[in-house]
C-alpha cells in the first residue's frame, strides 16, 4: 500500500472491503490505476487483457487474480464469466480509443470495430453480468466527451458518444439492481494517447496545461478516483459523468 492510500485510509473503513471488482482491459492506463485504487480500497481484483505477460506481471504487482483474453471475442467473455468462482461486485470496462476519419478515407472494417467495442461489449457483458453482478453492485462503461462537437472525421465517435449514454440508461433499468454507469473521459495522459498522438505527445500535453481550467492535464489516477467512488455510491445508477477538466469549456 502506497503513502498516499495510507494516509487516505487514515480514520476511516476501506470503501470497497470485502468486494470483488473485474476491470477488463486492466494492465494500463485507466484500467491498471482503477485496479490499483480498488486494492488500496480494500477489493479482491480481478484484472483482465490480451497480452498474457503483461496481465501476469500487473497482477504479481497488485496481488490480483488474472485472465488473459480477448473480450471482443463473446464466447471467451462468456467463458470468463462462467468460470468466475463466485459472484463480483463491480466490473469496469476501459477500450480502445476513438476512430477518427473522414468519410473520403473511413474503414468500414474499423468503424465497424469501433462500434462493437463500444457498444456491443458492454451489452454482452451487461447480459453476461445477470447473476454474476451481486444486487446493488455496478457496470461502469468508459466513453469519452470530445465527440460531442462537430467536424469532418467525427461521424463514427460522434454516433458512439451520443448512443452510450442512451444505452446506460436503458441498461440500468433493465439490469437493476445492479447499477449501470457511463465516465465520459476527455483527453487523458496514458500509453494509448502517447501511441495515438506519437511525436505530438508533448505538444499537446503543453497545449492542455496552458488552456484547461484546472490548470493541469487529466490523469488515468483522476478517472480512478471517480471510478471508485461509483462503485462505493449506492444511490448512482443510470448516469453518466463527464471528467475532462474542462476541456469542454475551452
């Protein structure tokens, strides 16, 4: 347990003592820090991804259980949570970052792609998640803010953001008691966004410093915090939660 969680923890129960969270796509960024934050909350951890080495290696780290596979493949999802030992209490799902094209050079097969990580995974795992999600427990889905503005290339993010939040909505009715929620993300300073952004990394990191309210860029330890918090929040369902710093309103 790091300094810090020590001296979060200082007079108070862990949040998430005795609780089991899964965080799919958990061995970087926002999923490793959410895995991280729930252990420091006192949760068993269950993290999963494709590279079996990678997941290995976070799991040693963290003292988590792991399971190395490729979730837009539903039958391996499928079976992940039918050998689940016993029921969980909150699953996190991060994924890929947006596809930005405009219509001249879009790849179907890619938006295509786009689409099913974003929209059919999550309801697979909502179906998957009847009777392995105890009553009251959570699904939190990660979706993003900057498709909500209008420019060629837009098309295939702009769909995703707007459908998302319809279908937590939706979700949390038909899933309830388990809660259902949505973190609309802005930029965040991750591996994914050093490999999408390559030799603009820097450029960008300096542009949101100098322009964003809070004075500083978002971190994957920012979404964590928020995402533990909707774990432990028993009165949050159906909602969906912008965290970008305010980029927004730039």
């Amino acid at each position: 347990m790091t300094e810090a969680s020590v001296r979060r923890d200082a007079g108070r129960a862990p949040e998430l003592l005795g609780q089991t969270v899964v965080v799919i796509g958990g061995s970087l960024g926002i999923g490793l820090e959410t895995a991280r934050r729930a252990r420091e909350e006192g949760a068993a951890v269950i993290i999963t991804a494709r590279n079996p080495d990678r997941v290995e290696q976070v799991g040693r780290e963290l003292g988590a259980d792991t399971a190395a596979f490729d979730a837009t493949d539903f039958d391996q999802l499928e079976d992940f949570f039918g050998d689940l030992p016993a029921p969980i209490d909150h699953l996190l799902l991060t994924g890929p970052g947006p596809y930005y094209a405009p219509l001249a050079d879009l790849e179907l097969d890619r938006a295509r792609a786009d689409f099913e990580s974003h929209l059919l995974l999550p309801l697979a795992i909502a179906r998957n998640a009847i009777g392995r999600v105890r009553p009251g427990g959570t699904l939190l889905f990660m979706g993003g803010t900057g498709g909500r503005r209008t420019a060629p290339g837009m098309s295939v993010i702009g769909a995703l953001t707007a459908a998302m939040p319809a279908m937590t909505m939706n979700l949390a009715l038909e899933l309830a008691p388990i809660r259902v929620n949505l973190i609309a993300a802005g930029f965040v300073d991750t591996p994914l966004s050093a490999t999408l952004l390559g030799d603009q990394l820097d450029a960008r990191l300096e542009e949101l410093r100098a322009t964003l309210p809070i004075g500083r860029v978002v971190g994957p330890e920012d979404i964590a915090n928020l995402a533990v918090h909707l774990m432990a929040n028993t009165a949050v369902t159906g909602a969906t939660f912008d965290i970008d710093g305010g980029q927004q309103l730039t």
